[in-house]
C-alpha cells in the first residue's frame, strides 16, 4: 500500500513539474514575441532608382530607410496618414535616414531609392517604445 501512494505522489508531482514548465516556456514565448515587435523590417528587395516601397501600418514613433549593399547610397524615408496625407515630409540621407514621429497616429512608413543607380534596400518602423 505503501508503494503505491509513493508511486501515485511521484507521479503526481512529475505532472505539476510539467506543467509549472510548459507555462513557464509558453510566458517566455509570449513575452518575447511582443518584445521583439517593436521594430519591424519591411520591404528588403532591390530596386530602382527613384522607386520605392510603402511598409505596414503602426502608430509610429520611427521610420528608418537603410542602404542594404554598404555603398552609403542617397536612401530617403517619410510616412503616409490613413488619407494618403505625408506626414513630415521625405528625409534623406547617405546610407540611412531616419524620421521620427509622435506614436499618436497609424502611420505606414515608406523607403525611396534616391541614389542613381539600383539599390538593395529595406525600411525598419519602430513602434511602442521612443525614437531610437
């Protein structure tokens, strides 16, 4: 009898160790999902000159273009309200510019290849956090 409820007990106790891990590994999950969904990539590709790419919708506090291939390019970035509106006008810049903005509003950013060749090129939007 004795045996048994030591066996029954052990596992038990095997059970709620089970479970305290796989809820401990699920609020891991869960909070490093929506820590790292403050900046976010967009449009990575190769383009022409004076082409561009509209990124998703955030309430937005930064809008980053990046020259992707090192050659410090002329890459420009604005951002674009619900009504197509821009939103702080086009910044530029050699290898990268960046744009902040009050995180009041959706905004979706855009990226602009501004040098005059073609170019590998992405955005970055930041979002719930302040301008990097």
């Amino acid at each position: 009898m004795i045996s048994y409820l030591t066996s029954t007990l052990r596992g038990a106790r095997a059970l709620v160790a089970a479970f305290a891990i796989g809820g401990a590994l699920l609020g891991f999950s869960l909070v490093g999902e929506g820590a790292s969904a403050y900046g976010v990539n967009y449009c990575a590709n190769w383009y022409a000159s004076g082409t561009g790419c509209e990124g998703p919708n955030h309430t937005l506090v930064a809008n980053i273009a990046w020259d992707g291939t090192g050659s410090n390019a002329w890459v420009c970035d604005t951002a674009t309200n619900s009504s197509g509106d821009n939103v702080g006008g086009w910044q530029c810049g050699y290898g990268m510019s960046e744009t902040c903005y009050g995180g009041n509003q959706l905004l979706h950013g855009w990226i602009l290849n501004a040098s005059q060749y073609w170019l590998y090129m992405n955005g970055t939007e930041y979002y719930s956090q302040g301008c990097p």
